[in-house]
C-alpha cells in the first residue's frame, strides 16, 4: 500500500527550509512512490487541518528560495490560543492524522518544535524532525541548516560596517539574533574580525568593553566594532536572571511557579533593546561616538547558502529512507558529517549552547577578541 506523509514546518522560519522539503519530497515521491500532504503555518495547520497536497511539481524550483512554502508559525498543540482562550489542542492535531491516514509526520523546526514533536510522539504518532534554526542551538546535531547562511549575512554586515566604522572613528555595535546561543554572533564575529563579541554564554561588563575599546584607541586604532548577540547580557542581569530561574525551578506549588514565570518573562521583555543601553554607555565610557545597528529579521532572509541546500538535501532525503523503513521517533541529526538518528527524548527540552571554552572562544581571543568578561 501507498505509504502517506505529513510534512510541516514550524517556529521561525530559515533559509534552507524549502531544500529541506524538496529533498523529503523528491526522495520520498521518486525513490519510495510515497504520497505527501504538507499542513500549512506550523501545527496550526495539523490541528485545523489545513492541508495542501504535495505532488512533483510542489518541489520543483523551491531549492534555492527562502523561506518555506508551507508557511509557518510558532503555535504549539498543548497551548493553542483558541478564542481568547489557552486551550490544548493536541486530541485534535492527533484527529487531523488519522483522519489523513498518516503513516508518519515530519516536523522541521528549532528547539520548541523538538518539543512539540515529542509531545505528538508520546500520545502515539509516528514522527521524525529535522534540525531548522540560524541560532544553532539545537541539542545533538552538529549543526542545523539556515545557520550556515545566517553567519553570511551577518559576516557581510559586520564587513560593511568595518569601513564606515573606520572612515567615522567610531564604535559600532552589530547586534545580531541568538536569545540564549550564542553560536551566530561568535562564528559571525569572528569571521567578521570583530573586536569585541558578547554572547549568552559569558556576561560582559561594560568596563571591561570600554577598556579593550580604548587600549585600542591608545594603539591608533580609534574605530571599533562590537558584535552581541540579542540574548548577551551584563553580569549583573545575568545574576539576578539566573536568581528567578532557580526560584522557578525549586518553585514548591503552582503559584509560585507561575509568579516566577512572569517575573522571568518581565526580565527577558525588559532585555529587548538592550544594545541601545549597552551603545550608549559605551560612547559616555570611553568618549568615543558609537552607532547601533540591528540585523533582525535580515539574517533569516533569502537564498539559502551552497551549504545549507546540502545539508538540508542530505537531511531530507535521509528522513525519507527513515520514513520508508519506518523508523520514526527521532530527530536526524548531522555529526562528525554523518546523518544519524537521534531519539527524540534525547533533544527535545536541551539546549546546545556554546562552551565557555570552545575552541573557537580560544582562538578568537587569543587574536585579541575581548569577550568583556
Ligand atoms: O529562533 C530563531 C530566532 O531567529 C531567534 O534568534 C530570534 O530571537 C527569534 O527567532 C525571533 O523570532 P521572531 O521571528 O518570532 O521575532
């Protein structure tokens, strides 16, 4: 009998997407004579059932664009905001499943679709996941596409930015994407040779900024470019952030968990905007006129990287070999350059952060990269 397929995207979208889906459908139509429907914006289309039919001419073209053709959104089944109202949804996406006669669905999206994933696993459907995100932070895979192309973009901002930096005598602070990893802004900023980089993983001081700054300046360097990832944060946040964390974690009722919910979430509100603050202390420190400029939504856009459209092609069409064996439950993963099937358990909830000691952290300081710590 026809083998039947699923296919969704979901969270933020990537370039790399639509290679992605074009390598499971090529592999999954050609090779395995599957038949594929995709559901539309995320687990919102699983759950209305908003389904477009994925014959060969859904495929074709698609390599190179960005974005993705089945649209997407960051709903999640368990907490589907239905009339006003937080509502779990998940007796519906499993309805819309069957209904589908689905043999198995494929999900492709960051950390909170991993979880997602598990959820539809645990009440009983055949799932596989592949690993989307510029920020690189999902758990066990080496790398995950759109990320390949993110680094390019913000690399050939951060080179453009170089010259006018140069031209003006003036600091300039890239902030790139990256709310907890700070993968993006590390890799970007090292490409890009920039003199500070400032991510999640190691809280700044702004004195120790100002100081690398100006024992710059004192060398006759009078510009200075400073990368930082969204989610970089002072030491100072970063103490009373990991204050309320704990506070939730060891929260004894339902009360104080969602309290210390809120007072995290009023902290992580207050943190957007942060590169203004941090751009102007540094231009009142160290006297020098400072600019900001925030990439945003620029980094997620666009043709997908010669890189990232094989990845995804490999990780595609590896998902439908497992799809077509009937392997499911696992979120395919690349590591040491090999496609590998990892159990969705293993993912879902874990965050790949960077290393305080990561190599590349090694080399980008021992080059004189100040990481303001
Ligand atoms: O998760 C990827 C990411 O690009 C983050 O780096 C960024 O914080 C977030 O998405 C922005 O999401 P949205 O498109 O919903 O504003």
């Amino acid at each position: 009998m026809t083998k039947r397929l699923g296919i969704l995207t979901s969270g933020g979208d990537c370039p790399g997407l639509n290679a992605a889906i074009r390598g499971i459908g090529k592999a999954a139509r050609g090779a395995f004579g599957m038949h594929l429907i995709g559901f539309l914006n995320g687990f919102r289309g699983l759950i209305h059932d908003q389904v477009t039919e994925l014959d060969d001419r859904a495929f074709s073209g698609i390599l190179t664009d960005g974005g993705t053709i089945l649209g997407t959104s960051r709903d999640k089944p368990h907490r589907m905001p239905v009339n006003g109202k937080i509502q779990d949804m998940t007796e519906e996406a499993v309805a819309t499943y069957h209904r589908h006669a689905l043999d198995g669905l494929i999900c492709l999206g960051g950390g909170g679709t991993q979880k997602n994933a598990l959820r539809l696993k645990e009440v009983g459907l055949n799932i596989l996941t592949l690993p989307k995100t510029i920020d690189n932070d999902i758990a066990m895979t080496d790398v995950s596409f759109g990320f390949d192309t993110a680094v390019g973009i913000a690399t050939e901002a951060i080179d453009r930015l170089h010259s006018t930096a140069t031209s003006h005598s003036r600091i300039i602070v890239v902030e790139v994407m990256g709310h907890r990893a700070g993968w993006l802004a590390l890799e970007a900023g090292m490409a890009g040779g920039a003199d500070v980089i400032l991510i999640p993983e190691i809280p700044y001081k702004v004195e120790r900024i100002a100081q690398a700054i100006q024992e710059r300046a004192r060398r006759g360097s009078r510009f200075s470019i400073v990368a930082v990832a969204e989610g970089a944060m002072s030491d100072s946040d970063a103490q009373q952030i990991a204050k309320v964390a704990r506070q939730k974690k060891e929260a004894k009722n339902k009360a104080d968990k969602e309290a210390a919910s809120a007072k995290l979430q009023s902290f992580v509100d207050a943190h957007v905007g942060h590169t203004i603050q941090l751009t102007e202390e540094l231009e009142r420190v160290t006297g020098l006129e400072s600019r900001l400029s925030i990439l945003g939504h620029l980094q997620r856009g666009g043709t997908p990287s010669a890189a990232d459209r094989v990845l995804a092609t490999r990780l595609g069409t590896a998902c439908a070999q497992y799809a077509n064996d009937g392997r499911y439950g696992y979120l395919l993963a690349l590591q040491n350059d090999q496609v590998r099937p990892v159990p969705l358990e293993e993912v879902a909830g874990n965050k790949k952060l960077v290393p305080v000691d990561h190599p590349m952290v090694q080399a980008a300081r021992l080059v004189g990269t100040s990481f303001g710590d």
